[in-house]
C-alpha cells in the first residue's frame, strides 16, 4: 500500500531531558522520523521540552514546540495547529505513557487524531506485566514463572510460591528503575516496597530469576501487510542480572546457534503480530539457558529503543526513518534501501563485520554510590566501535571511553591486587571488563574467571588471546618485530601507545613511524547493510588493517569535525548540537564536512548528515591517520567539548590547523595562571588564587589567598573534582584526593566568593566584532556547578551597572583572546561588583539553550566565522524571545538513592528541560525562585 495521502501533518512526541535510562537515542530516532516525513511533503510538528537536542532545531520539525510533555500542552498544540496523526514510537517510555493518557483522556478523539506507529492497546499490553506474562503464555512463547502483585501480601505470597532467586519488575517504569533480584528471604520485604513505590500503578511482577543465562535482543520491522524483518541480533556480554543498557553488547550474536537463532526469530514475529495491529518497530528481548538453548521472552517494546539507534548505525539500517514511512503507510517493499539505493527496505542487513558496545558510566560524580550492576541502568552513555573481529572492535570500544585507557589493559592501569580482582568480577562494575583481563593476565584460569562471571566462554578466549600476544611481543623489541606479528597486533586493535608500553622505553610516535615504515597502515571499509553483494552509496566508514581501502579521498576542499564522544555528565547532547550545525554550516560554505565520532545515540553520527562520516574512536592515533588520509583545509575542535580540546595540542605540535581559535589562545582559557595574568592585564576582577603541585603548597597558597577556597584540577569540564574547602585539614584531604585520582595534574586554589550571584555571557568573535548572545542569571548562588543551575535568559535581577560590567568584559576577553567563533564567560558577582571566573572559547552547554530560546541559529552562525566564510558583520540577527526562558537541570538521583543529592561545584545533573514564561509572576518562576534562593534578600 503507498503512502496514505490522509496524513498531511503529524506530531511526533519526544522524549524530554536526557535521565538515566532516557538518553539522546530517542532524540536521534525523533530527528530521523522528522527528516524522513518530510521528504514525503508532510508537515511535521514536535513537541519536547529538550533545549540541548538538535531535533528541537529548525532544521528538523517544522514546527517545534518547546513545552513541557503533559495532556494540557498537546492540546495547547491542536488548538493551535492541524494534526491528522501522532507519532509517539520516537520519544522513549515518556512518549508513549503521553500518548497513552492522551488516549483515556480522550483527547486524540476530541481533536480527530490517529495513533500511527503503535496500537494503544499495545501499550497496554507491554507494559502491564501480568497482561505481557498471560499473552506469551496464550501463543506459546516460554516465559521464566512469575506471579502479579499489587500489594504486600500479594508480593509476600508470590515470593513463597516461587521460591528465590528472584527477580522484581515494577510496571510502567523506565531503565529498570525499582527493579532488582533477590537473592535471600531477609533482603525481599525491602526490595518489594522500592518495586510498588517505583510502579506509577503500584504494581510488580514477581519473578523466577534465571541469573547466568545469555541475553539476546532482536530489532525488528513490520508493515501493514505484516511483513517483519529482523534488522540485527544483538548479544549481551554480560549475563541475565544487569539491565541491557549497562550491559557490553555484540552484533550480531557471536554464540547463538543457528538452530536456537531460528527459533528466536520466529518466536520475535509471532509475539510482534500478537501485540496489535500496527506498522512500526519493536524491540524483543529474549534470555537462552546456556546448556539447553531454551529460550523465554524477558519483554517487548512497540518503539525505538536504546538498541534501535546501536542497531541503525551498526547496520546502516535506519530503523526510525523507515519506521515512520511505514507508520504513515508504505510497505518495506515500496520504500528505498537508503544505503545501497537499489534495493528495497524489504531487506535484511548482512554483516560482514563486528560491533561492541560498551557503556559509560559516571560514578565520579555520585560519591558513595552503589557501583555494582544489576537491573536498574545506572551509565549515562556509550561508545561503538566497528571492526572485521570481536576483539578489534572490543579495543577501539576501550579506547573510546574517554577514561584514560589505551585499549584492555596494557597501558599501566592494571589492577594487580588479585583479592579485589576477584571480588570486582563476582560484584560487576564499571570495570570489569578490564578485571577479566587483568585476572588472565595474572594466571588466574580461563574456567574459574567463567564460573564466577557466568560469561561466555568464547568471549573469555579472545580476550585471553591479547595476553598471550602481550608476552610475545615483549620478546622483541620496536626493531626486529616481525612484520607479521606487528600485522597481527594492529589487527587484534592494539593501539600504538599500548604497543609502546608493552616494549618500555619506545614513544607511541616512534611506534607509528615503525609501523609506516613497514607499511602497516589502516584501511577504511564501507558500512554497506549487504556485506558488498550490492554497491553502496553512502559514505559510512570503520578502519582496520586489511588490503583494500574503500574510502576515496577526493581534492575538494575539506573540514574535519572532531564529535564529543560518549555522553557524559559534563559533556552531553549539546555538543553533538554543536557539532551537526558545524557539518551543515560546512557544507553550506562548500567544503566536503567530514565527522569522527563513536557515539551511536547521536545525530552526528547519522550516515547521512555529513559529507562523509568515519564511525571511529575519537583517540589521537585513529584522528591522526585519518588527517593523514584526507588531508583536510583544518580541523574544527570548537565544538565537541573537551574529547575535542584534548586534541588541540596534539594537532598543533603536528602541524595540522585548528579551524578558529588558536591552540595558544584557547590554552590560555584552559590554564589558570596564564588566564589570570591575561585578567589583571586587562583590569578586569578575578578572585585571587594561586596553583599547587602537592599539598604542602596548596596550604601555602590557601593561607595567601584567604578561606573559604575552592579546589580544582586544571583542564577538566564538568566541575570533576572540584570542592569548597574551609580550612587547612579539609584542603589537604581535598588535594590528596584529587592528585590520586588525577596524578600529574595541578591543583587550583581559587578564593571562593561565599554568597554571590552567577551569570554567564555567551559570545560570537570573528576576530574584529563581538557579538553577545545572550547573558543569563542564574537563581542558584556561586559555588554550585552552572550546568545543575537554572538559568534565566535575560537577566531578571541584575542592575544595568552589572550587565555593563560583563558586557564590557566578555568584548575585552573575546578581543584579547583573538577568539574565532564561540565564547562563554562565568561571572561571579558580589555588591556589585563582576569578577571572572572563566572563560571557555568553544562551545558550551549553554549555547543551544540561548539558540531555542531566542530563536536564532547561533552554531552555524558561529561555524561560518570560524571558518573564515564570513564576519559578524554579514549576519542580521534578530531576537525573538518575549518574556523570559528558563533553563532547568534534570537529576536521576533515583538510580542512586544512598547517594548525598546537595550540589556543589561539581556537575551532577545529566540533562535540562525548557521553561517559557511570560513574566516574572508566572508561579512556575514563583516557585522555584522561593525553592532556590532563599538565601537571598532581594
């Protein structure tokens, strides 16, 4: 059936502020359907309450609304505009809970709107434990014994009949929250009060935990004609016991048996046609006994998932975008393969290479937090990486975590205690992965490693295979390694840092200068969707070392955008923004833009939004030899937040130019002492400080510039490791800490303000003119992180005296620091009187929050000047913000409930929402201005 010409606008739910759980590939999947419903000439609205995504751009929706997600602001929406259907499959659990109430309030009837994408009932179906648990039962498809409780006693019973271990999954909830297993009678009564609390219907499901069996997902596709293909088989490294999200993950499945693959798949179609009647995508999870290959379902999900966006870039299958040409009535037959562009979507991906996921967490900055894994999802990103062998990809996936880490081991941050190795892998955590391979290394045997992790044993030889290639390097050293075996080590993915380490005294230049003497160099293979049966058209690339190169590097004129890695708190969704309006503004300036990202929750990382996209760690070696094979004009770090800065130096000291600010000038921002002296040259108001290398001279240092003191490392976002000390016992605990966990760093001791205000200024320099964005005010005082502030754009308390001051230092710093693009400046301001606390010449979290909130298109704006293309001067800029918008920091303190929740100068929140008020009466600023500042007499 072609397109049902009925449908002439659609709304698409999104999923709101990033949390735990409910991160950017529900933004990515929005943006796609978008992209993609217009291409069939259909007006798309959005509504999402997200600032910081580039579906919220205008470049995506026709129509965005930036509003909080309640039933009142959808029909806010169809009051105002015409909707013939709604889309909610895009927005994550949020999306569809939304629809879901729409749907009992009547409000979809009300205004003639049809559901596409999902049957409500379906919804319904998913979602309640006991209905999911009776359907499998009535089609046939295993499930693990369980019972339904809606009470204490109801849950008591229900453990007593089903006897431990045991699992418990409240309804309605998202990442797992409430979930857990219980191992033991004294730990159940608390476990089921979290589980009824969590469920938003006070309902759970008590459950036969099968601890140690495989996890297997399946991503699958249907039509009207009930068509479904199944787009990737995902494999969990980790066992059944930790949430998917949190889990390692392979595509495709590396231990599944063909005999049980069939029998999954057959089993994923009959429960997606039993759901209801629907044309969309849906996520099936399944948990195989290791010994018998018996298989029970664990859940569906009628949407895009986390795994959607995982499974769209390892395949170069576009889950979401055909998902809404289907929603809106084509069949996979009729819609184009939009890789190969001659076949139809009626087509499953083959695979001729592997993928690894591996997740991120950020246990830093939750201080006594809980860091074993289990079923409620505590990381907050995650890094994929593409090779042509599991271990390949495994170690470029290492490498792009952004924890200091080489690849698995090898790199000096072996653990070496085998007691805590031990206990790390029975209690798993963030780093067990890197403890399997320290065990190995210490002896400790492949099958005692595999009974205490329940992990496959397949995957624990692989891995046990770079052990035994370490011992044979070290038998060499850089000269007489044989060309082979140095062959061998690039293609088991070790890097040449790792490679220096293992032979001692050899730099990582002198190894990659050995290695381009033998001729080692990486090739660059094209993700395809067909294993090259058909020829592709979309230039989508991984390296490794082969033969063949696939990538062609043309003569245009190119740019280089380095992405930001694996979301973080810190570093999120908004520098991916940042990073797709430099590719456009590139292309739109006439280079060929060209992205090196590995997040694949990200619509950086989209096949299809620059020129050319390499699917790669963002870790020197693999940037390096991809500037060496492109040979771009410049290479653009402005906007990828600190995984980007990073490489300024590297990329100076070789020679490569940076596009905008110079990698002197942003050094200057970066470093406290050279910063300072650039302020009191400038006359311009700085708490005094000082810098120290131990603890001895931060107490010299804190007695010269006063108590209260605030403590930092140099060069880090995100407020890592800062504290607010008073006196000299608390400063030294403070400083022995942060050089342990930072060792090589110096320590920054500033006097801390106690009782100011903050505000920011945001800026465009093109070298000549200054252009200020925008100046915000925050309600929270000094001393608590900018990014777990609300702030308010434009300033609502700040006297004209003070907003002259700040514009007149944010011109001054954007001149003196010869800035080239963007500039963020943090004031702290007390008696009227603005001190600068610092200043960043790159992109910042707060620039798509000005961007939404006024209107104005300021990346590309800002990309266009630093690629020289054009001055401030070209540029009209109009301002359309009436009244005041809020910025307001979104926690997940639920995750981790014994953690302290009273914020200070280190970042804890993980994403932010968008408030537009009309003046300063409206309750929701009432409130939370009494909430937040009552410390404050104004």
């Amino acid at each position: 059936m072609p397109k049902d010409t009925s449908i002439k606008s659609v709304l698409i739910i999104g999923s709101g502020p990033i949390i735990i759980g409910q991160a950017c590939e529900f933004d990515y999947a929005g943006s796609q359907a978008a992209l993609s419903l217009k291409d069939e000439g259909i007006e798309v609205s959005i509504i999402n309450s997200n600032p910081a995504t580039i579906m919220t751009d205008k470049v995506i929706g026709d129509h965005v609304y930036l509003l909080p997600l309640t039933c009142e602001s959808i029909e806010q929406i169809l009051q105002e505009r015409h909707i013939d259907a709604v889309l909610p499959t895009m927005g994550g659990q949020t999306a569809l809970n939304l629809c879901k109430e729409a749907e009992e309030r009547g409000i979809w009837v009300k205004y003639g709107v049809r559901v596409v994408g999902v049957d409500v009932a379906a919804i319904e179906k998913t979602e309640n434990r006991e209905e999911f648990r009776q359907l499998m039962v009535d089609i046939g498809v295993g499930v693990a014994p369980s019972k339904i409780a809606n009470s204490f006693l109801e849950g008591k019973e229900a453990a007593q009949e089903i006897g431990f271990p045991l699992v418990i999954r409240p309804s309605y909830t998202l990442g797992g929250s409430g979930g857990g297993f219980v191992h033991k009678k004294e730990e159940f009564d608390a476990a089921l009060s979290r589980g009824l609390q969590a469920s938003p219907t006070h309902e759970v499901l008590v459950e036969k935990a099968v601890l140690g069996w495989k996890e297997y997902e399946l991503e699958l596709l249907r039509d009207n004609k009930d068509n479904v293909i199944i787009i990737c088989s995902i494999e969990n490294f980790d066992p059944m016991g930790i949430h998917t999200g949190d889990s390692i993950t392979v595509a495709p499945a590396m231990t599944l048996s063909d005999r049980c693959y069939q029998d999954m798949r057959n089993q994923a179609i009959k429960m997606m046609r039993a759901i209801g009647n629907f044309a969309g995508g849906c996520n099936v999870q399944f948990s195989v006994d290791p010994v018998t290959e018996a298989i029970i379902a664990i859940e569906i999900n009628p949407r895009v998932s986390r795994s959607s966006a995982l499974a769209s870039k390892a395949t170069g299958y576009p889950i979401a975008k055909i998902a809404a040409k289907l929603a809106i009535g084509y069949n996979l037959d009729e819609v184009e393969n939009q890789i190969t562009k001659t076949t139809s979507a009626y087509f499953e991906p083959t695979l001729d290479y592997v993928i690894v996921k591996v997740p991120r967490w950020n246990f830093d900055k939750f201080k006594g937090a809980n860091k074993e894994l289990g079923l409620q999802m505590k990381s907050v990103g995650e890094v994929m990486a593409i090779g042509r062998t599991f271990i390949e990809a495994l170690q470029k996936a290492t490498q792009s975590l952004e924890i200091g880490r080489s690849g698995l081991g090898a790199d000096g941050r072996q653990s070496r205690n085998l007691d805590e190795i031990m206990e790390g892998l029975e209690h798993p955590s963030w780093n067990r992965l890197f403890l399997i391979k320290d065990a190995m290394s210490l002896g400790v045997p492949m099958e005692s490693i595999r009974k205490v992790t329940k992990i496959d044993k397949w995957f624990l030889v692989q891995i046990q295979e770079l052990v035994l290639l370490e011992q044979e390097l070290k038998r060499y050293s850089l000269n007489n390694i044989p060309k082979d075996f140095f062959y061998t080590l690039k293609q088991k993915g070790f890097s040449d840092v790792q490679i220096a380490w293992l032979l001692g005294n050899v730099t990582e230049d002198e190894v990659y200068d050995r290695r381009k003497e033998l001729g080692i160099r990486r090739v660059y293979k094209m993700v395809d969707t067909c294993a090259a049966e058909f020829q592709a058209q979309t230039p989508y690339y991984y390296s490794t070392f082969e033969d063949e190169n696939e990538s062609v590097s043309s003569d245009k004129k190119k740019i280089i955008v380095l992405g930001s890695g694996p979301n973080r708190i810190g570093q999120g969704i908004e520098f991916d923004y940042s990073c797709v309006h430099g590719l456009l503004a590139a292309k739109e300036v006439g280079y060929e833009s060209i992205m090196v990202n590995c997040n694949p929750e990200t619509v950086s990382t989209d096949f299809n939004m620059a020129d050319k996209l390499y699917f790669e760690p963002v870790f020197w070696e693999h940037v390096r030899e991809i500037i060496d094979f492109e040979k771009p004009e410049g290479v653009i770090v402005q906007l990828g937040g600190q995984t980007a800065l990073k490489m300024a130096e590297k990329l100076h000291e070789k020679g490569i130019k940076i596009i905008g600010t110079s990698y002197d000038n942003m050094d200057i921002a970066e470093d406290r002492g050279r910063f300072s002296d650039l302020l009191k040259e400038l006359d311009i108001p700085y708490p005094r400080y000082g810098v120290a290398v131990d603890a001895e001279e931060a107490l010299v240092v804190a007695k010269e510039v006063g108590y209260p003191v605030l403590v930092r490392p140099s060069y880090v976002l995100g407020g890592q490791g800062m504290s607010i000390v008073i006196n000299d016992a608390e400063l030294e605990n403070a400083v022995v800490k942060l050089l342990g966990d930072l060792p090589g760093n110096r320590v920054l001791i500033d006097h801390f303000l106690d009782r100011a205000e903050e505000a920011e200024s945001d800026a465009i320099c093109d070298g000549e003119d200054v252009h200020i964005v925008g100046l915000m005010e925050h309600i929270e005082p000094a001393g608590i992180h900018s990014g777990d502030s609300s702030a308010v754009l434009p300033p609502f308390n700040l006297s004209d005296n003070v907003i002259r001051q700040m514009e007149d230092y944010t011109v001054k710093l954007a001149k003196a620091l010869n800035v080239r693009g963007l500039l963020n400046i943090q004031f702290a301001i007390k008696d009227e009187k603005v001190y600068v606390i610092e200043a960043n010449p790159r992109a910042s979290r707060t620039v798509p929050f000005i961007a939404k909130a006024y209107d104005v298109p300021y990346i590309n704006i800002a990309a266009k000047v630093m690629l020289g293309a054009n001055k401030l001067k070209d540029f009209t800029i109009e301002r359309k913000l009436i009244g005041y918008a809020i910025k307001e920091p979104v926690f997940s303190f639920d995750k981790f409930p014994e953690v302290e929740k009273e914020l200070g100068p280190e970042m804890k929140s993980t994403g932010e929402a968008i408030r537009f008020i009309k003046d300063l009466h409206d309750p929701y600023f009432v409130k939370l201005y009494k909430e937040k500042s009552m410390y404050l007499s104004k």
